[in-house]
C-alpha cells in the first residue's frame, strides 16, 4: 500500500512540475537603438517580474546580449553589452 502510494505521489508531482514553474515567456521584438540603427530579436520575460533578457540583432545581423525593463504595454527599454540604449516594442 505504501508503495502505491508513493508512486502515486510522485506521478502527481511529475505532472504538476511543468505547471508549477511554466513562468517564462518569450517575445519576438523590434525597434531602435540611440545611434538610430534597427534592431531585432527574442526576449525572455518571467511572470511578475520587470526585468527581461535576450538576444538581439542588429541590420548587419550582429548578435549582442541584451537587459532590460517593461517600460509599458509591450514597450521594454535597455541596453546592450556594448552599453548601447534601446527601445523595443513586442511583435
């Protein structure tokens, strides 16, 4: 009975897992840094958090890390690793 039990136990955690901590989310975005050149990309955003983190991409196609905030409705301002102020909108 105890092992039934567990086993049970341990299937119900195993199908609540994914649920419990599914609190990402990814966003294609777009927009501009402050020399005026366009960027694009994908950020990751968690549930009741400001703060979102990506990749974007410059017109060359250049890669660069970026951080930054939710600003407004689908807004996000940041910088990237090259110190570079920008500002995204979700697609």
């Amino acid at each position: 009975m105890k092992i039934i039990l567990l086993v049970s136990l341990f299937i119900i955690t195993l199908l609540m897992t994914p649920y419990s901590f599914a609190s990402d989310y990814e966003y294609e975005v777009d927009g501009y840094s402050d020399d005026g050149g366009y960027v694009y990309g994908e950020i990751e955003a968690n549930r009741g958090e400001q703060e979102v983190e990506g990749y974007i991409y410059d017109e060359a196609g250049n890669e660069v890390y970026f951080e930054g905030e939710w600003t407004g409705y689908g807004e996000v301002e940041g910088y990237d690793d090259n110190g570079n102020y920008i500002v995204l909108e979700t697609e």
